[in-house]
C-alpha cells in the first residue's frame, strides 16, 4: 500500500510561492531599477518592506523540499520513470505559464515582441543559461541540474550511493559557503551560472532535504544526524550570504535573521508534518486535503507567473487610479486565479497529451509530484 499524500509539503511549498510573490511585487519591483516598466508609475510600498523583503528565503525553502521530494520519489523509480515523470511534471506548466507570461510582457510594454521571442524560447526550452522572458526561470535550471544526479544514479544502478553522492555535494556546497564567509570575495563567484549549475552554492539545500528524508522516513542514525546539522550549517551561511546579495542590489538595509527564522520554521513544519502526517490528514479531513494538494499543485504555476503577469496587473490598476497597495492585492488576487486556472485546466490537458507521446514503461511515484 503507498503511503499517504504528505499534506505539510503542500503547506510548505505554497508558503514558500507566496513568500517570493510578496517579495517580487511588494519590494523587487520598485526597489531594483529596470525591472519592468515600473518607472511609468509610482510604487511604494515602505510600510510592507519589512516582510516583503525576506521573501526571497521561499527559493532556499524550495530548493530543501526539492530534496526531500525528489528523493523520496524516486526511490523506487526507474531512470525511465523518474525522468518521464520530472518531464510531465516540469514542462507542461513552464510551457503554458511562458507563454503567459510572453503576452503579458507584450502588453504590458517591458520590449518589443521581437525582442521577446528569443527569451520566450529560451524558458520553453529550459535553457540552461539567461536571460529568460521571466528572471524567475533561473531556478529550473539548478533544480534541473539535481534531478540529473538523481537521473544518473537510478541510470547507473548505483542507487545505493545516493547518500554519499548527494552528501558529498552537500558537504563540497557547505564547504563553499564557509570558504566564503571567510573570504568575502569568493561570494562573487555564486552569480555564476556554471557554479550555480555545478550546485556548488545550493548543494547543501537540496542535500538537507535529502538527509531529512532519510533519516525521519528510512532510518535515522548517527551519521545521517551529524549530517543534516553540518548541512544546516552551510545553508544557514547560504542564507546569509544571499541576504547580503539582496540588501545590496535593492539599496536598503536588513539582517538575515527574519529569513532565517522563516526557513527554520518551514523546515520545522516539514519534520512536524512527515511525523505527524496521518493526524494531520485526519484532522483536515477529506475536503482540506483535497483543497490543500489544489494549494501545493498550484506552487509551480503561481511560482512562474507571478513576478511579471503580477507587476503588469499591477502598473496597470495604478495607472487607472487604484492605490498601490489596492493594485498590489489585486494583483495577488490575479496571479492566484491564473495558477489555479492553470493547474485545474490547461496544464492537466497539455500534460495528459504529452503523456500518451511518451512511452510508460515503470513510471515514478508521483505522490509528492
């Protein structure tokens, strides 16, 4: 018998998609110059700048329960099953929300048509290197570039190693961010996209979720333990580092430890819920699970179409007279209902026509997809 849906992961992965919203239309939009159009209208957003800042943590919470995710998925998968599944998974919804996201920024005036087109192809094709029609593709790549470790070792046969592969990243990762925090310098070297790629500055997250899964549902033991707190380490210096990148670009001061607490407290809510997953299931009750798996399938949607289908709803309730903070939470409202038409209409419908051109042999457990 498989085992139950894991509702806190919806939670959290939701959690986190607002989180990154709230910090793309209420700070990066108006802080950072260029970003869109948005000189054509005055945003301002000072009173909501203490929380929105800190939502860049959702990418690291992302990436831990990418972590997790993945290698509880495909634990009993193929290298067919896995990468059939992480396809049907990632591209439907890219195609679809890209494409969005093409005729928004259109609309909305960010470049000529021509100009966009290749950016466009750039994100349909998960291309590894930018810039894309949206910034915020830039982590496709990097989740794309673990699911290939996982590929390779369910491809190789060497399942069994994945612990020490995927801790030897970790740990090369964790070793980075303590290089770095004694040697500033080296900090610059994180906006590199072959070191991105390489995972050498998220290694540790994904990593963490991985050494999670494994000790709260395999089996817990002494080294894996040592690990997941060696692993914390170099994503709470990860975090900080990444802090500094932003405070610095958007112009303004801040400290990491809101972020941090933020990342703890979704960690915490994934051990709390992996532990506590049946109660949690039943004290929801059929109708909550169901609303909440909604919640965590609309992630990635709402994920890839908030930062610039938002700011063009945005700008343009501003330009007609709405308050900012009236077109901030319409644009909110906005994005929701497209990720929710989304992941209810267009994207099932793609992927099930994508799914009959693909051949299934021994698909992967989709049940955390």
């Amino acid at each position: 018998m498989p085992p139950r849906h894991l509702i806190g992961i919806d939670l959290i992965r939701f959690s986190a998609a607002a989180f990154v919203l709230l910090f793309h239309l209420g700070a990066w939009l108006w802080l950072v110059p260029g970003v869109l159009s948005s000189s054509i209208v005055p945003l301002d957003f000072n009173e909501l700048l203490p929380i929105a800042r800190n939502g860049w943590i959702g990418v690291e919470i992302f990436f831990v329960v990418s972590g997790f995710v993945i290698a509880y998925s495909a634990s009993e998968a193929t290298s067919h099953g896995f990468a059939r599944s992480r396809f049907l998974r990632l591209v439907p919804a890219a195609w679809i929300c890209a494409s969005l996201t093409l005729v928004a920024s259109w609309v909305g005036g960010s470049k000529p048509l021509i100009e966009l087109l290749p950016l466009y192809a750039k994100a349909v094709m998960f291309w590894p290197g930018g810039p894309w029609i949206d910034g915020v593709y830039w982590t496709l790549g990097i989740e794309i570039a673990f699911y290939a470790v996982v590929f390779g070792l369910l491809a190789c046969r060497v399942w069994r190693f994945m612990p020490q592969i995927v801790g030897a990243i970790g740990l090369t990762s964790t070793a980075f961010q303590i290089a770095a925090w004694f040697l500033p310098s080296l900090a610059a070297l994180t906006e590199k996209r072959a070191i991105q790629l390489a995972l050498v500055n998220d290694g540790c997250l994904f990593a963490l979720g991985t050494y999670l899964w494994l000790t709260l549902t395999v089996r817990a033991t002494r080294v894996r333990l040592v690990m997941v707190a060696i692993l914390s380490a170099g994503a709470v210096l990860e975090i900080i580092g990444h802090n500094d990148h932003f405070m610095r670009v958007m112009g303004i001061s801040g400290g990491a430890g809101p972020a941090l607490a933020l990342f703890v407290g979704s960690v915490t809510l994934l051990v709390v819920s992996v532990l506590f997953n049946d109660r949690l299931a039943d004290a929801l009750g059929p109708r909550w699970v169901t609303a909440v798996r909604t919640a965590g399938l609309a992630t990635y949607p709402l994920y890839l179409v908030h930062n610039v289908c938002g700011a063009v709803i945005l700008m343009a309730c501003v330009a007609i007279g709405y308050s900012p903070y009236q077109a901030l939470l319409i644009a909110i409202l906005g994005v929701l209902i497209l990720a929710l038409t989304v992941t209810l209409g267009a994207e099932p419908r793609l992927r099930s026509l994508l799914a009959r051109l693909i051949p299934r042999r021994a698909a992967a457990r989709e049940v955390l997809s």
